[in-house]
C-alpha cells in the first residue's frame, strides 16, 4: 500500500529500499542488513573482493543504522551523521611522469604546489594534475620535475602525489622551488618560520584571492546564490566589474547589462542570476560569517559564534577581545587570533558595512 493511499512508512531504512523497488524505482542491489562489527568486516571484504568486477565505480562501503528511530536518537554533528559512517578502500595507485610544478593561490592566501603530469587513469578517471600540499611536503617527498612519481586518488577523489620513484629520476631533475612573488599579482610571498605554508601577502590586491573568497561568499553552504558559479566569477573578476562581496549587491556594478555583456551569458539567463541575488539578500547569521572566509572558521564554528552572540554587531565588538572570543564552544587561541586579525582590519569592516548598509543584505538573527 502506497503511503498517499493511507499506508504508513517502513520503520527501518532496509524495508524502505524494498518498498522502493517494489515500487519500480531502481535500487542498488548492493546492500545487505549485517550485525555488529565483525558482520560489518565481513560484509567490506566480500564488496572489496567484488569492486573491480562492479560496473561503476566504487570507493568503499557506508555503514547506516538501519531502525530510523536509533538514527534520530544518535543525531547528527554539524552536518555530518552519528549514525553512518563510511569504511573506504584503499587509494588505487598509479605511476607516471612530472612536467613541471605549478604554484596556486587559494582563498587565504596560501600557495600551493601542483603537478601537472604525463595524463594517466588512475581508478577509472584521467588525471593530469595533483597536489603537492605545500612546500614541507613538496621537501619531504623529494619530488622533482621529470621525475616518474606514484599517484593515487585520496578517497578516490583528489588526486596526490604520493612520492618519487627514485630509480628513475633522470640525470639533471630539477628541484621546484617555492616563488619569491606570487605567481598571480607579483606581490611579496611570506613565510612565517615555522610554518609549512606560505602565502601571498596581496590580500584583496591579489585578483586569485578575490575569485577564491568569492566563489566561497556565494557557495551553497554560504549565501548560495545559485547560478553564479567559478566561470562567471572569473569573468567578472577579470573585467573589474566585481572587487568584494559587496559589488555582487551593487546594482551600479552587477546588473542585467554587465551580466549578458559576459561570455554564455544572454538576457534571460541574466535575469535569473539577478533574481537568484535578490534572493540572496537574507541570510541566517552564522552562514554569513561563515561566507566570510575567516581562516579556520568552518560552518561549525560560525554557527556557535551566531547563537553565543547573537547579532553581527556583538560579534564584529567581541573581535576586539581574543579572549572573549575563547568563551565560544570551539574557538581556541588561534582561530580567536584569526576573527580579531580579519575583523581588525579596516577594509573588511568596511565591506561588512557596504553588505548590511547601503546594499541591502539583512542578516537574520
């Protein structure tokens, strides 16, 4: 009996894939009720036995309380649930060459080593570039250009360099070595002593740091406006059309000329970006300060900030006090340094006051 006849749901969410292929939807057949851990073990080894046979592909196992009332009784964590959990198989491996080592400039500032490799299918996806995480492990690995190195998908997803196969290095292979100026603006590249990163002293001047924060202001779990996505950030970056946050606001800057004006972009589809800004224009506290990107100010963090202070006002007054900061759940000496230092400086104050003032964006406490 369907539920929109008077039925009622399955108690366990095995019953309900079976309600579901009952129905005629398709389910994966790959599933199976199991007790305790040792039936959890058993059940990894068999799929792991199975996976290169499978006719898609997989990169391990989730494990998922089964009776929907224990699922709501263990709760979630953040975003992440307390009643599943994911058993991953081991990385698949690869080997081939380093053409070159290329340095990225993220949200923060951080540069970051890429190897752009000989393209190889490393677990069923061709991969032409990797990471190296920073200049430590750039050092550590002892990775040179032209090098033949082991690749690996980590969790089968972003692709790293796991290390060089030193027999085969060529005579004459050259160490990558960290820029003095960022390959970007050609701004200074500092290095505090003791620290593995480096970063572009730029800021806002630094036109890769102005994408990243941007592409982070307007991402789902920020301010989410739909539509806008690294392409078009790009372009209007590019053509100076958008500076900070704020100027998405700013009917002056972004409106239905400048957007059709960019590359794939006509009239109509113009008008939805537009409406997809307005929509924009309220948002909860703690998705605000989040879209912020404040170094190590996670979703979690800047939601205990919104319900320990409740307005942005008593938040941007408490960023003058680190150790009043230290108060909040999660927030330790480092990342209370991280709010003062950014909500210290003049420029960001002065675009939280353009968001909220004059461009309309009405933060819901």
């Amino acid at each position: 009996t369907g539920v929109v006849e008077g039925g009622s749901l399955p108690a366990r969410l095995s019953e309900t894939l079976l309600r579901l292929a009952g129905w005629g939807f398709r389910t994966c057949p790959e599933n199976a009720v199991v007790k305790g851990v040792a039936g959890c073990h058993d059940y990894y080894k068999k799929i792991a036995a199975r996976r290169d046979d499978l006719p898609y592909e997989i990169d391990g196992v989730v494990y998922k309380v089964d009776h929907y009332k224990r699922q709501q009784e263990l709760g979630f964590v953040s975003r992440a649930p307390r009643w599943a959990i994911a058993y991953k198989f081991p990385a698949q491996e690869e080997m081939t060459r380093i053409n070159a080592v290329d340095w990225q400039v993220g949200r923060t500032g951080a540069i970051t080593p890429v190897a752009r490799l000989e393209p190889i299918a490393v677990g069923g996806v061709t991969v032409s570039n990797a990471t190296l995480h920073n200049i430590d492990e750039l050092e550590r690995k002892d990775v040179r250009i032209g090098d033949t190195v082991i690749v690996r998908r980590a969790g089968d997803v972003i692709p790293e360099v796991v290390g060089a196969v030193s027999d085969r290095r060529p005579k004459g292979a050259k160490r990558p070595r960290l820029p003095k100026v960022c390959p970007v603006c050609g701004s200074d590249v500092d290095r505090p002593e003791g620290e593995s990163v480096a970063r572009c002293s730029g800021g806002l001047y630094c036109s890769a740091q102005r994408k990243e924060a941007l592409k982070h202001f307007v991402s789902r779990r920020a301010l989410d406006i739909e539509g806008l996505g690294s392409k078009l950030i790009d372009q209007l970056v590019d053509r100076d059309i958008v500076k900070t946050p704020a100027d998405l606001f700013d009917s002056s800057r972004v409106n239905a000329q400048s957007i059709a004006e960019l590359e794939r972009m006509a009239d109509k589809s113009a008008e939805k970006l537009l409406a997809s800004i307005d929509r924009s224009r309220s948002v909860p506290l703690g998705r605000f300060l989040y879209a912020l990107g404040i170094r190590e100010v996670g979703e979690a963090t800047a939601e205990n900030l919104a319900n320990y202070f409740g307005s942005l006002e008593e938040v941007i007054k408490a960023a003058d006090n680190p150790e009043l900061l230290q108060l909040v759940p999660d927030v330790g000496p480092v990342v209370a340094e991280h709010i003062h230092a950014f909500l210290g400086q003049s420029h960001n104050g002065e675009v939280i006051d353009k968001l909220t003032g004059a461009n309309g964006v009405t933060i819901v406490n």
